[in-house]
C-alpha cells in the first residue's frame, strides 16, 4: 500500500497510543507555576502541521488570566524575539525535534530565558527534547511522508494540555477523545468511498478554498497545507470573515469552497457566507456532523467539541486522495523536501 495511504488509515491506532500514555502528572510543575503566577504569558510556536495543530490549546488557554500569543517559530527566531521575557512560558510544537527554526531559537535564549520551556515531540531524543524544561511525547510512531498520525497527535496533545492547564476535566477529554478515534476508523475504513463521493460532489473546478472560524482554522490551515504536500495542489485556507473582506470579490462560476460549520457560536455566520457564495454563482461543500437542508453537505464524524478538530480534517485528507487521482500522481510522494526541514 502507498505508504501515506497506511500512514492516514494509522491515524486512529496512534492516537489511541497517545491517549493510553498521557501522564496527568507531566505537567504538574508548569501548572504549579501557572497557577502561582509565575509566568506573565504564554508563547506557542512551531512551523508547519505542528503549529496548526496548536490553534484549539491556543483559544482554550485564553480562558485564563494571562495572555497567549501564537507564533510561527521564523518570525519568533528574527522578528519578535522581544515578546519573550523571563517570566514566559515557552510551548514549542515539533514533530521531528529537529526543526530548524525551533533549533536555532532555542540556540539564541541567552541574554533572557524563558521561565520554562514546554515541548511536543515525536522524538524524545531530539535536540528539542533534551533541552526542553518539559517534555512530552506526541507517540505517533513512525510516518512516511506528510503530517497525518504526527498532526493528529499534536492536536489531541495540546489540546490535552490546554485542558488540564485550564482546570478541565481529563479523564472525560479522553474519553471523547478515544471515541473519535473509533469514529475515525469507521470512517477511514470506508475512505474510497469518501474519495468518490468527494469526487462527485465537488465536480470541476477553478479554485478552491477551506473557510473556517475558531478551532477550525486547524483544519482549514493544515488541509490547505497537506494539499500542497502531497498533492501538489494550490488550495487555500482562509478564515471565514476575513474571505468576506475583499476575496468574496473572485467568487464566480469554478469557484468552489467547503466550508466547516464549527462551533455553534459562529455556524450560523459561517453558513450565511456559503449561502452568499452560491447565490454569486460559486459551489459550496458544508462540512458538518449533520446534513443541512439546503447545502451539500461532507458529513463529519460526531464529537464533542474537544475532538471535533482532529475529525475536521478528515475530507481534506480524502482531497489529497481525490487529487493524486485527477492527477495521476502517487499521492504523499515528496519531490523537493524531506520529511524534517533542516534548514531555513
């Protein structure tokens, strides 16, 4: 079987894996420190999958009293270093450990030092590892090519973290989220059937983008991502208020977009702009847990809404799918990068 094809169908087993090995007691020490007023803010960064994956830990943290900033790891390295102080809390998200913008911010903390620094990875032998105050292993095992098991992982972990740094309750988080491990190796065993059915509905297009709002933009951002990656294909991701502000004005016939329902809190908004992007002539795909009387719809895996990210990005999978058969190529094969980026 291709191997991103194995990797994909994977994803439910090493998240399963991930869930069995998550230790409350990791972050007793940052949640003390949190708790006590230690930090005066919180700076989450990476590059890539791994950074996307941290988007839904970002707007649970806000929740509590001191500010979280989210930043790509490059800008952070040579633009905005002065957002970190002594009293940070650092949240570093690499797969690989081995990033090189994350390397090499790590190399420069040394005129101020964050007050703690907290690291994701999939390689506890990393250099990130190592010089991380605390660690914790994604355990999505081996993958061949582009971001699935690793991207669900990091999601699920984070947001795991966030939670319990909130005051949520753990044990029920993972339990919703072994539940939508299941639910996604129900839908994965049927994946070529989603890839024609995709196929189907989508039909021919010019363009084509992934609209979202909150914990969604994940997806949007990460589908946007693994399109270019495996695919080869320019799909963009955008968030949905801001594709009202000036790029609603390229909807026309070929335009086509899917669209995540989300949160309750701005459904409601997000499907008014699939409703206009129709009425100017474009296709809209609703991405929901349930069908919608009057649009498309890509029907999604029921959750709650701590997992209903990791099951978001599964029609975008299928897309890359879809793709690489439209286009004859094997999908998942990279041509010009490797599968850690080891230089800037």
């Amino acid at each position: 079987m291709n191997p991103y094809i194995a990797d994909l169908l994977d994803q439910p087993s090493a998240l399963r894996d991930l869930l069995r090995q998550y230790s409350k007691s990791a972050l007793g020490n940052i949640q003390k420190k949190l708790s006590s007023g230690t930090f005066d803010r919180i700076l989450i960064t990476g590059m890539g999958s791994s950074l996307n994956a941290a988007y839904p830990a970002v707007i649970r943290l806000c929740a509590q009293s001191i500010p979280v900033q989210y930043i790509n790891a490059a800008e952070l390295l040579h633009y905005l270093n002065g957002m970190i102080g002594s009293r940070s809390l650092l949240w570093m998200n690499s797969q690989s450990g081995r990033s090189a913008e994350l390397v090499y911010l790590l190399d420069n903390l040394k005129t101020i030092k964050p007050t703690s620094i907290l690291a994701f990875v999939n390689d506890v032998t990393s250099p990130m590892a190592a010089r991380a105050d605390v660690c914790l292993d994604i355990h999505a095992g081996a993958e061949a090519t582009v971001s699935t098991k690793t991207y669900i992982n990091m999601l699920a972990i984070n947001s795991l973290a966030a939670l319990q740094l909130t005051g949520g309750d753990i044990d029920e988080a993972i339990d919703d989220l072994l539940s939508v491990a299941d639910a996604m190796e129900t839908y994965l065993a049927d994946w070529q059937t989603h890839t024609d059915e995709l196929d189907s509905q989508l039909g021919e297009f010019n363009q084509l983008f992934f609209l979202g709002r909150g914990a969604s933009m994940s997806a949007v951002w990460n589908g946007s991502l693994i399109n270019k990656e495996a695919v080869k294909s320019s799909f963009e991701g955008m968030n949905c208020a801001d594709f009202r502000h000036g790029p609603l004005e390229i909807v026309s016939a070929g335009f086509a977009a899917i669209i995540f329902a989300g949160s309750t809190l701005t459904a409601g908004l997000n499907r008014n702009l699939a409703l206009e992007i129709i009425s100017h002539g474009g296709r809209v795909m609703w991405a929901d847990s349930e069908p919608d009387p009057e649009l498309p719809t890509l029907l999604l895996p029921k959750t709650s809404d701590i997992a209903r990210p990791l099951a978001e990005i599964l029609p975008l999978q299928m897309l890359t799918l879809m793709m690489a058969r439209r286009k004859g190529l094997q999908a998942g094969k990279f041509r010009y990068v490797g599968k850690v980026t080891a230089s800037e």
